[in-house]
C-alpha cells in the first residue's frame, strides 16, 4: 500500500477519505482533497482529539477562535476535541494528501520531558 496510489483520480469530484487502521479508542485515515473546502456556513467539531499531517499540497484551515493556519507539506496541527473548525482551502496541483489519527489523543506539554 502507498498514501499515494491513485490520488488523482480519487477526488476528483469530492473529498476523499479511506480508513488505514482502527482500534478501540484510534482510527487513522488518509484523505485526499483536490480543492475540496468545507461548505460555507458548516464546520467540524469532531467528538475526538485529531492529529492531521498534510503529506502533500497547500491547505488552509480556520478555526472558530479566529486562528488561520496556512499549510503545507509537512506541516501538522493537533486538534483538540469539539474545537470548532473549518478547512477553506486546499490544493489541486498538487493534491492534499492528509493523514489523520482521531481518537483520545494527549499533545505532549513542550516544557516537560515526554
């Protein structure tokens, strides 16, 4: 298996999302966007923690506290659990290859040893 396989043709007309593994309290994904955003007037707030890489592409996301994150490959965000937030933009050349792991998840305090 490669996260790259057939990722153009995999969202050409919508967002993309095929679950890699699952376990009791995980579930990691690969998503493949192609200029895929949130609608207009929706937003996520997932009822699990989700750590997202974007593998590949530029991709913008939008938070309900006003924060915008501009991505790009090898960039990745923790997002805690029920925050509120919004993807408004992505790529299509390339495409946005994410990888994505939701569950209960603990980012590690940067000022303590992990």
């Amino acid at each position: 298996m490669n996260l790259f396989d057939n990722i153009e043709t995999l969202a050409a007309t919508e967002e993309f999302f095929e679950v890699l593994a699952v376990g009791p309290a995980v579930r990691i994904e690969r998503i493949v966007s192609m200029g895929q955003v949130t609608p207009a007037g929706e937003a996520y707030a997932q009822g699990a923690d989700e750590w997202v890489t974007l593998l590949q592409g530029r991709a913008r996301l939008e938070f309900g506290d006003g924060e915008v994150l501009e991505m790009v490959a090898g960039d990745w965000v923790f997002i805690e659990a029920h925050r509120t937030h919004r993807v408004t933009a992505t790529s299509s050349a390339p495409p946005c290859v994410w990888l994505a792991v939701h569950g209960t998840l603990r980012h590690p305090d940067p000022n303590k040893d992990a």
